[in-house]
C-alpha cells in the first residue's frame, strides 16, 4: 500500500530512508504547513507537534488522513477539535521518550535548590566568598510524584538512587520497583502532606485542571519545594504566586505555564524563590529519533493498527 506522509518536522535523509525501509514505496515531504498546502490532499499520515495542528483547516484540506502522529505527548491541541475527537482518524503520540530529560532536569533543579547552587552562582558574579543559606541533601527527604506514568516511574528511579523516599499518586495500582508507598488519586492529600518535594508529572485533562491551587498548597508543608513540568493549567498560578510570597510553601521550580511564552508582566517573574525555565525540560539531541523510533515501528504495522504502540484513547484525551 502507498502510503503519502507529511512532517511538519524537518528529516534528514537517513531518518526518510528509515521510513522508506519501514514502508517501502511510502512518500514522505516535509515542510511546514504554509509550505505544504499543494500536497495536503493526499497525505494519508501526519507528523508533528500538537502545537503545529490546526486541525480545523487540516480536516478540510486532507480528505484522505487516517493518521497523525504527533512528536510531543500532550495531544491537547488536537483533542479540543470534537470533529477529530468523532473521526476514525487514529492518533499516537510520543510518550515515554521524555522520562530521561525530564528526570535529569528535575533531580538537577532539586540538586541546585538544596545545595543553593543558584545563591552561589550570584555571589561568584558578584565576587564575594560567602557561606550559603542552609545548604542540605536530598537523601533520606521524601517525594511525593503525582502522576505515575513513563516520566514519573524514570523520575522515581532517579530519586530512589537518591536514597529518597518516594510516594507516588495514580489511578490505578500497578507493582512499581522504585516506590516505597503507592496511592490512589483519592489520597493524594496523603501525598502531599508529607512530601518535601512534590512533583507534577499529570497529564492535562478536565480532571487535572487548576488541581495545584491554594487548598492544594495548603496542604504541603511550609518547606516543601513544589516542581511542575507537565502542563501549566494543572497549576492556579495566582494561588502559587500567593503560595510562595507567603511563605506557605519554601519554593518552586516551573517549566510550563498558562500562557507561553510567559508574558514580560507576569507576576512570577518576581516571585520569590521561584525557578523558571522555557518549557525545555524533555529538549535533548535524542529526542526526535526516540519519537521516530516509535512511529517506524508503527508504520511497519499500519494500516492493521493491532498492536501499534502509543495509541491515544480519544475518549480519556491521552
């Protein structure tokens, strides 16, 4: 079966070769979507980023599409548009290539707030040999992960390694090697209350939507550090801005937000004892193939889709 591809996402030629030899006779173009009208209406697969989807237009434009794929995880973009939602159009996505990068940023913001690395770097700049504020470790700390899926198991791995104690939340209960205490998302009040760090690995989903606001705050302890790189809706950013400027909680590290890029008069900016870095903590030279990986081995199964890897449930939006 010929099969016409479309990436929005520039491929090299061993990365189209690949495809070729998972799909042989396949065609695949890539430019991105200003670039790409005139062959839109026989792309039979998508690939991209959720961001990159306007769906709307895209519906319209490729009568033909039975498949997109997308390189990021969040598929929120997409499962907005309730036409697509209806449609057989089958739709995967990359989780699970994340856990490395995201697990190495997190311990590295941990590492830096406990050993007050940032403080150090400010008083280098500044010239002055000073002893830092309190410095401590992470071992023997408790953290509690919220959302137990590819990211959170390589995140509870690291930690573990850590000599940490780790408490993590999920749906359902599973056997996990790097968690001492597993609890339903009904407890996660339990969770939150005894964590020094807690960690939001959620997916965003109507359920998990504004979750982190000031009850949630409220429950954690004044020095626990509060950590988010999943999605920023999960998090009532006004209620964190209060969180930290009161001393509820001791600090907080985001790498989402609400709105991106986050505006110039956004009140974090200024918040105390907040890090904030521009939604990078999945960025690594490794990324794109680890996402094409997953898609290959899909294509080589397309168009039967029985046992095709990543599959998002459009019923559940992941």
């Amino acid at each position: 079966m010929e099969l016409h591809l479309l990436s929005f996402v520039r491929l090299n030629d061993e990365q189209i070769d690949l495809l070729h030899h998972a799909s042989p006779g396949c065609t695949v173009v890539c430019g991105r979507p200003e670039q790409t009208a005139s062959v839109m209406p026989d792309v039979d697969i998508l690939l991209g980023y959720d961001s990159q989807m306007d769906i709307d237009t895209f519906l319209q434009q490729m009568p033909k599409l039975k498949w997109i794929h997308t390189f990021s995880a969040g598929v929120e973009k997409l499962m907005a548009n309730e036409d697509f939602c209806r449609s057989d159009i089958l739709l995967t996505n990359s989780r699970g290539i994340h856990g490395i990068p995201m697990a190495e940023h997190i311990l590295g913001t941990m590492l830096a707030s406990s050993r007050r690395l940032i403080e150090a770097w400010e008083n280098q700049k500044n010239h002055q040999w000073k002893r830092l504020t309190s410095p401590d470790e992470l071992y023997g700390k408790t953290a509690a992960v919220i959302g137990l899926g590819s990211i959170g198991r390589e995140v509870a791995k690291h930690l573990k390694n850590m000599g940490m104690h780790v408490v993590a939340v999920k749906q359902k209960e599973t056997t996990e090697p790097f968690v001492d205490q597993l609890l339903p998302i009904a407890q996660i009040s339990e969770a939150l209350s005894c964590a020094d760090y807690v960690i939001v690995t959620l997916p965003l989903t109507p359920e998990t939507t504004n979750m982190f606001n000031q009850d949630a705050f409220r429950l954690m302890k004044k020095d626990a550090f509060f950590i988010n790189v999943s999605r920023g809706a999960v998090v009532n950013e006004n209620d964190l801005v209060a969180a930290l400027s009161s001393g509820m909680i001791c600090g907080a590290s985001l790498d989402v937000f609400a709105v991106e890029p986050l505006p110039e008069d956004s009140p974090l900016w200024d918040v105390p004892n907040l890090y904030i870095t521009p939604h990078y903590s999945s960025v690594s030279p490794m990324y794109l193939e680890r996402s094409l990986k997953i898609f290959r081995s899909n294509l080589q199964i397309f168009p039967q889709r029985i046992g095709m890897m990543n599959v998002v449930d459009k019923t559940r939006g992941y």
